[in-house]
C-alpha cells in the first residue's frame, strides 16, 4: 500500500508544481536557517573536554574586595601573582597549574632566517596530564624541572615542522628569546574549543596554535613578560614585570583537577581557610568571597557562548516556525480541494487511516524534497557564516553527517506535523454531503 499512496503523492504534486515549488521552497529556506545557526551553536556551545569536564575546577579569590567587586559580586576571573604561587605551593588538587599568556620569538638555527614570533603559554608540568595533551614525540616536564627552573619547552608539531622538517625534536635545542631551551615534547595536534584553560585571554575561541609551553618558574626568572589580560584596581607600586609580580593585578590563570564530591568539598574549605589567614594577617579586611567552578560552569559564567548566536538560533527557529505554518496553511488548502477525490474514495469504503497515510506520505516528499534543496542551501549557509560572525567562531561550523542527517530527518518530521492538521480536516469530509453537493 505504501507504493500505492507514493504513487497517488507524486501524481498530486505534479497536478500542482506551482504550489509543490512554494512549499518546497518554504521548507527549504526554513530548514537550512535552523541548521545552519544549529551548527554555529552546536560548536560553540559544546564540551571542549567532555570526559573530565565536571573534575577541572577554577578557583577565584577575592583580594581586591567589595570595591573591585563587579554588580553580580563575583571576585576577580583571574589571580595575581601572590595567590598563584601560595596555591601552587600549598597543592590541595590532585593536578593544578597557574599559568599567564607568552608570545616569545623562537630564533632558527639557520643565520639568514627571521626570527619566528609564536604564541604559548608558561605553565607548571602538571598541566600537560591534567588536561591530557597529546604528544607526537616525548612528554612534558617533571616537577623537578618546575623547581628548578630548567630551561625545557614543550614546542606545537606546526613549529617542530617549520624548525626540524617534522622529525622527532626530543632533546635538541630551541633558542626562545636568546636563551638556549631543550625540547622535551613535541604535541600532536591540539587545539581545545572553546579553550577552557585560558578563557580571560582567548575568550574561548581562537584559531591561533600554542606553539610553545614553558616553565612558569622558568619564565618568571626570565622575565618573560605577560602578553595576556592585566587588571588592577591600583596602579603598581613598582614599574615592569617585577612590579606587576609584587602588586595586586590579576593575570594569571589557575585549574585544578579535583576528582570526586569530597576533594571538591575540602579545596572549597581549603581555599576559605586561605582567605581567612590573608584576613588574619591584615592582607584581606573583608569576608571571605571565593568561588570554585568546574568547566561548564566556568565557561557559562563567562559567557563564552556569545549572545548573538543564542539569538540568531531563536530568529532561524521562528523562520522555520513560520515556514511550517505557512505550509500547513497550503497543505490545507490544497487536501480540501480535493474533497470530491476524499468523498468516492471514503463512499467506496476507505477508512479515515487510509486518507491520513495518503496525505501524510505527500506531506512526508514534500519534506523530503525540502530537506534535500536544505542540505544545498546549509552548506552554503555555513560556509557564508563567517561574513556575520567572528571568524574564530566562523571557523568552528563544519559540515558533517550528523549534520546532515539532522537536516533531512528535521525536514520530513517537521513537514509531517505540519500536515497532521490538513489531514485531519481532509479525513473528516463527509462523503455523502460531499456526493450530494456534486
């Protein structure tokens, strides 16, 4: 039967290409907005870490007080130096690393080459299992070199390229601002979205590659400058880079792996327990206002999901509303000019269940054919998308077959339900009045 019913679908879609053309078009349109903004949405509101997402925490502490406080009360987003370094001392995470933004230039070996200006990080060697990097060749530091200010560097597989041909590095010398540093890892590919690690300098998103990882203490007795956010309630009381250690200006990120409820629990009470010794010392003269925030939290805290792909989400969704509306609209239109068709068929004994199949399978190819024209029609959305949206942002919607998948099923449900009505009033025509009437 349901070869039959395609077969009477197809003849009334012909009958009607005009209207066929609209609705397809209709449906087209509507499906190809939604998809495309859900796929901008998708990739920016996803899970950069999914399988430890909910053990990263960041902590926050409060060492500006209520006059650096923002309306909401929140405490800084990031740390000053003082903090960073108590924490990463006191070591009451599983796994942790303060870390600040670098942007050294790497020195070839090659004379007659340029100077390479890479962006990186200097981390603790802990960052590297904490948030499970993926090495090409070697591993990172241990926490001996953190002590003792090795000079190692964890370089990106891009800059290994540009610097040794992409061959195994490990234990060769990279000449980072001058200085000679031995490289004991090389990266695969990694690159982290949004980058959950450093929220307050990337902003959640970026295309640039980390190319280099450095000892935070090793870059601290280098001066090696922050080249991230710095936010001070105060101006410093000394000038430079040592100034900025000693004042109260946050710049330093800070996670910690935490792994259960109860190693949760006990850094909240630890780091109330800091504060309170600060107060007690006559550092802080204000109660104590921390916060302690897992991934997902911290992301949505900061709003790294921009507002405007929320709202272009909400707009594509009320098109593809309107669209169906309009196609029920034409669906019932066009199902109750033909009820001299409904009537002999209900008076030659057609059950109201054979009418709703007939119709429903004309409904389900006008969608079907709607959600092919949508298939086209997204990828031309997404590849088009960096003309409205940052391009860091832009650069995150693929194409994919989950995509697409989503696109033609989105398609034929939503086409479908919208017919349930016409079908209803459709199988509803009596088929005596309707003989009678002819």
């Amino acid at each position: 039967m349901f070869a039959y019913y395609l077969e009477l679908a197809l003849r009334s879609l012909k009958r009607s290409p005009g209207l066929t053309a609209l609705m397809v078009l209709a449906i087209g349109f509507g499906v190809a907005a939604s998809m495309t903004t859900w796929s901008v949405f998708r990739a920016v509101s996803g899970d950069p870490i999914p399988w430890k997402s909910s053990k990263l925490f960041v902590p926050q502490i409060d060492m500006w007080g209520p006059n650096g406080r923002g309306e909401d009360g929140e405490p800084p987003n990031a740390m000053d130096y003082t903090d960073a370094v108590a924490l990463m001392r006191d070591h009451r995470a599983k796994l942790q690393s303060a870390m600040y933004q670098v942007s050294p230039s790497i020195v070839p070996a090659d004379a007659g080459k340029h100077p390479i200006n890479v962006s990186g990080h200097a981390v603790y060697s802990e960052f590297f299992p904490m948030f499970e990097v993926p090495f090409l060749y070697g591993n990172g530091w241990t926490a001996s070199d953190d002590a003792n200010r090795a000079a190692v560097v964890v370089i990106s597989s891009k800059l290994n390229q540009k610097l040794f041909g992409g061959a195994d590095s490990v234990g060769k010398t990279v000449n980072v601002e001058g200085k000679d540093y031995r490289v004991v890892g090389v990266m695969n590919d990694w690159n982290p979205q949004p980058r959950f690690f450093d929220v307050v300098n990337s902003g959640g998103f970026s295309t640039g590659v980390e190319d280099v990882f450095l000892p935070f203490t090793r870059a601290i007795a280098v001066d090696m400058n922050n080249d991230g956010n710095t936010n001070c309630n105060a101006v410093p009381a000394e000038s430079g880079f040592v100034g900025l250690q000693k004042s109260n200006c946050v710049w330093i990120a800070f996670m910690a792996e935490l792994d259960d409820a109860a190693a949760v629990t006990a850094y909240r009470q630890y780091l109330d327990g800091y504060a309170r010794e600060q107060r007690e010392s006559g550092r802080f003269s204000w109660p104590t206002n921390n916060r302690l925030r897992d991934v997902p939290a911290w992301l949505d805290n900061q709003h790294v999901v921009p507002s405007d792909t929320k709202v272009s989400l909400l707009v594509a969704l009320g098109l593809l509303l309107a669209c169906l509306v309009n196609t029920a609209g034409l669906l019932l239109a066009k199902f109750l000019r033909r009820s001299g068709e409904i009537g002999v068929r209900r008076a030659l004994g057609a059950p109201r269940a054979a009418i709703y199949a007939q119709f429903l399978i004309e409904a389900g190819m006008i969608g079907l054919t709607g959600g092919v024209l949508g298939l086209l029609l997204t990828g031309v959305g997404v590849a088009s998308v960096s003309w409205v949206l940052p391009r860091d942002i832009a650069s995150l919607a693929r194409v994919d077959l989950p995509l697409l998948m989503l696109t033609l099923l989105v398609s034929v449900v939503a086409t479908t339900l919208a017919g349930l009505y016409p079908t209803f009033r459709a199988s509803r025509v009596q088929p005596a009045w309707q003989l009678k009437s002819n």
